[in-house]
C-alpha cells in the first residue's frame, strides 16, 4: 500500500500550522503552533518508523535517502548562520548532514519525509532570522557596542599583536544575531522533540514497540550515512574571526525565542535563496 496519501496529508496539516503562526502576531500563539508543528513533525516520524518495523511481505519499505538543500550562492555572506539554522533544524528531526566547504549547499541524511519537514521549517524561519536581523541592524542598536579585536602593529622592525576594543561593525553584529537566533531555535525544537518521545514511548501500549523502532530507525540511519558519506572533517559552524558581540547574542536570542513559522505555504514548495 502506498504511503503517499498519508505523506500529503501530513505535509498539509504542518503547512496550515505553518500559515496560522505567521498569521498571528501573539507571541504565546506563535509559540503553540511552533510546537505543534514540531510535535507532529516529530509524532509523524515516529509512527512511520513503528510503520517501517512492521512492513511485510512485498510491500515496499521505506528506506533513508541522500538529499542536496542549496543555501546560496558562493560568495555571499552569512551562508555560515544559514547552514546552522539548517543543521539545527535537521537536529531535531532525525536528518544527518554534511556540510559543502563553501557552505553553499547541505548534504541531508535521512527519510524523506524527516528531510520534507526540516525544509519546511528552514525555510519559514530562514525568512524570519534574516528579517529579525535586518530590523536589529537598522535600528542602530549595535552601534553602542564595541568588540575586542587583535591588531597587528609594526615596532622597531618586529610585529606586536595588541587588543583594543572597536566600534561593532555591521557585519558582525548581524552574524552574531543569526548565529544566537539559529542556536536557541535549535535548542526550542530538541526540546519539544524530547518532550514528544518521551511522552510516547511511556504509552504503555506503544512503548516497547517504539522504543524498538526508534533504535532500528537510528541504526538504519547511521549505516547509511556511514556507506554515503563522503564528508571529511567535521563542520564547526560559523566563523566568528569577525568579533563577539554580546549585545547582538543577546538580541538574537530574543528573536529566536519568539521565532513563528513564516512564509511557506505549504511544504515542499520552490524556495528562493536569501541574501545575507
């Protein structure tokens, strides 16, 4: 029996959690269809997976797959904080990922299904974390910070390094604000996936069941990515040589906190990539 049905239905009932959180403008609101939509996005892996331990016969089982997300062009900037946000997502979604060294592109690891709602949710809260990023930068607030840099001055003929504390370039503050936002997002999204399985898997009548298909599916996974991969190193997230702002850190983790899911209507849409 196909399983495409099921699958579009699923994709339509997150797509209107989707357009009912940029629709509101209560943060407690936003907050709940946040949750929803990660709680069911979590809930439908989960069934899927016990579906998957159970499959028989010939019916067709679902196996993991290798997808590319495109980021943005080579060259822009910022694409550092986007591949985060990304990789957070796919976190919390049971979606490994590698990581293109010009951070152009992700490899994503993982069902299709884990990998249709990671895009979803990256691409409303992509659009969200550059909006809430451009509004800080314009209102000026930064300007007030300095960061700490390391200059590099000649003195009888010999280079001396020396701190001194600079006015917070534009740049860097936005970069620290994505890099705030992305994380507590992260944070956010794992901790309903958490709250999701355990309250699951201490269902009596599933819990065995689950606990079972959880691992299997986590096994599965990990073969996979093992066989694919062809990643070397492991990606360390942004570059942060620019400078720390705390005052931009602490802005973009409000932001993150009060994220809504923004602007795809429904998943799998065409999505445009966003400058930085």
């Amino acid at each position: 029996m196909s399983t495409q049905p099921t699958q579009d239905k699923l994709l339509t009932r997150i797509g209107g959690l989707l357009r009912q959180a940029e629709s509101t403008d209560n943060e407690h609101e936003a907050e709940a269809f946040l949750a929803a939509a990660q709680r069911l996005a979590t809930r439908s892996s989960i069934d899927l997976t016990v579906a998957r331990a159970h499959v028989r016969g010939r019916e067709r089982r679902a196996t993991p797959v290798q997808r590319v997300i495109a980021i943005g062009e080579a060259g822009k900037r910022g694409l550092r904080t986007y591949v985060q946000l990304f990789v957070a997502i796919a976190t919390a979604n049971d979606v490994r990922c590698d990581v293109a060294r010009t951070s152009t592109q992700v490899y994503a690891y993982g069902f299709d299904s884990d990998i249709a709602a990671c895009e979803a949710l990256y691409a409303s809260l992509l659009v969200q974390m550059v909006r809430a990023s451009d509004l800080y930068i314009k209102s000026g607030q930064y300007r007030s910070a300095t960061v700490e840099k390391v200059v590099v001055e000649k003195r009888y003929g010999r280079k001396v390094q020396r701190q001194v504390r600079a006015p917070v370039a534009a740049v860097t503050a936005r970069l620290n604000f994505q890099m705030a936002f992305a994380a507590r997002v992260g944070r956010r999204l794992s901790a309903v996936k958490a709250d999701v399985e355990a309250e699951v898997q201490a269902e009596s009548t599933a819990a065995a069941g689950t606990a079972i298909a959880l691992r299997d599916k986590e096994l599965e996974l990990t073969s996979f990515y093992t066989r694919t991969s062809e990643a070397r190193g492991t990606w360390r997230g942004p570059q942060e040589s620019a400078g720390y702002s705390p005052g931009a850190r602490r802005a973009g983790d409000r932001a993150g906190r009060a994220a809504r899911l923004g602007s795809a209507p429904e998943l799998g849409a065409a999505r445009g990539q966003l400058d930085a």
